[in-house]
C-alpha cells in the first residue's frame, strides 16, 4: 500500500526555480541528492523559492522533495518543467533527497518513501521502473546521488524494490465470488521488465491470458504441431521457449 506523507507546497511562479514552461509527455524520473547533509526537505524547497530574487543567477528546482523523517513535498506540478537535469528538464521529473552525511546513502525513513513515490509515479504515468528510473549522473555525468553512483549494486536493488512496491500496490488482482460467470478484465503485466496492458478472463478464481495478446515485436507467438506445445520466439537472438 501506498502511505506517502506528501505535500503540495508549490513555487511561486519565477524565472529561477517555476519558469512555468509546460511539460507534456512524462519519460522518466530522475533521482538526485540534496548534497546539502541534515537539511530537512522544507529547507530545500525555501533554497529553490529564494531563487526568485534572481541575485544569485542560479536556475535550480525539482518537483519533489523527499525529507529526512520520509515527509515529500511537491515543488513543481507535474505539468510544468523544473530545472534539475538539463536536457532531460523537457521530459521528466526531477526528485531531490535528503540524506544525513556527506556519504550520501538514504536513511531508512527517506528510502521507503523515495520507493512508494517512484512507485506511485511508474503507475501514474505508464513508466517501467528498471528502464524510466534514472539518477542525475546517467543523464549528465554529474555524481548525483552521490552514494548511488558510487554504489552501482544499491542503484540496483533500489530499482528492484520499485518494482516489488509497484507489485505490491498496483498489480492486485480483484478478488471475485467462485459462483460468477466468466469475466473479462484488464490489467497490468511486467512481461519482460516492461509494463503491459492485457486482458485477462476469470473462471473459478483463476486468470487467464491469451498467448496472442503477448505478441508484438520482441515477441512471436507460434505453435510445434509435432510437440502439441505452444511456444514463444524472443527478439532479438529468436530464442525459442516452450511453455
């Protein structure tokens, strides 16, 4: 279930931190530290709002905040451009987070929400997490977040508890009465690590989804008339799995 402490404490409109320019197609999500140790999530956002008096020159913004004790705020609408990655600012969403020391690594607090918000993000906007998730430094090179680029394997496992709570909160099938008739439904699949949309029928509390509707181009859809076995043809090397 998703439990996040999250607040919309918007920018007020300014050249520096909300230009207001629209965002429209939402790619990826982008990962940073605050590099800035103990500082809480509100005084994060109050440096991006003090960049409106345009006296430091500095252009710098997320759209969330995510705190020491787990807190989120929401800087930015979703709508709207933040600038937090350059090139990738056209396209997706910047997340800043705290962390208590020069090293960089999440506290326990500030990495539960950071999943359940990554999580809620994948699902509101059709993102996979292990290919949409990003840190700064694989759009720019930048060493942000620190402890995440220095640690490739916790990068990893952060991307993989993603999936899990995506999983566990989104990806629930409906529990159904034995007695009802067939059904159709549609729901969500990771076929391959990537977010599908399939119909499944319901029959005596089982789900069943057609092997046709897995085709497209990764995947053939055949069938070994001398086996008696369905089978599926992957892309790009074409290896044959039976089923």
């Amino acid at each position: 279930m998703i439990n996040l402490m999250l607040t919309p404490h918007f920018l007020t409109p300014n050249p520096y931190s909300r230009p207001g320019l629209k965002l429209s197609h939402i790619q990826k999500l982008v990962v940073h530290w605050v590099a800035n140790p103990k500082t809480s999530a509100l005084n994060n956002r109050n440096y991006f709002e003090n960049l409106k008096s345009g006296t430091r020159g500095i252009y710098a913004s997320s759209h969330y905040i995510v705190g020491l004790d787990g807190e989120v705020i929401h800087c930015i609408p979703d709508n709207e451009r933040a600038y937090h990655a350059k090139n990738a600012n056209t396209y997706s969403l910047g997340i800043e987070v705290c962390h208590p020391d020069w090293e960089g690594q999440f506290s326990l607090l500030t990495y539960a929400s950071l999943i359940q918000l990554l999580a809620k993000l994948c699902h509101t906007y059709t993102l996979d997490p292990n290919q949409d998730i990003l840190r700064h430094y694989d759009v720019t090179g930048k060493v942000c977040p620190k402890y995440y680029v220095q640690h490739p394997a916790a990068w990893t496992k952060l991307k993989s508890d993603v999936v899990t709570c995506y999983q566990e909160a989104y990806l629930q099938l409906p529990t159904l009465d034995n007695t009802s008739p067939p059904q159709k439904v549609t729901t969500s699949i990771l076929l391959n690590g990537t977010l599908r949309q399939v119909t499944a029928f319901i029959a005596d509390d089982q789900y069943y989804v057609k092997l046709r509707d897995l085709a497209d181009v990764y995947l053939l859809v055949d069938y070994d008339r001398e086996k008696h076995l369905p089978m599926l043809y992957i892309h790009p090397n074409l290896v044959k799995i039976n089923l």
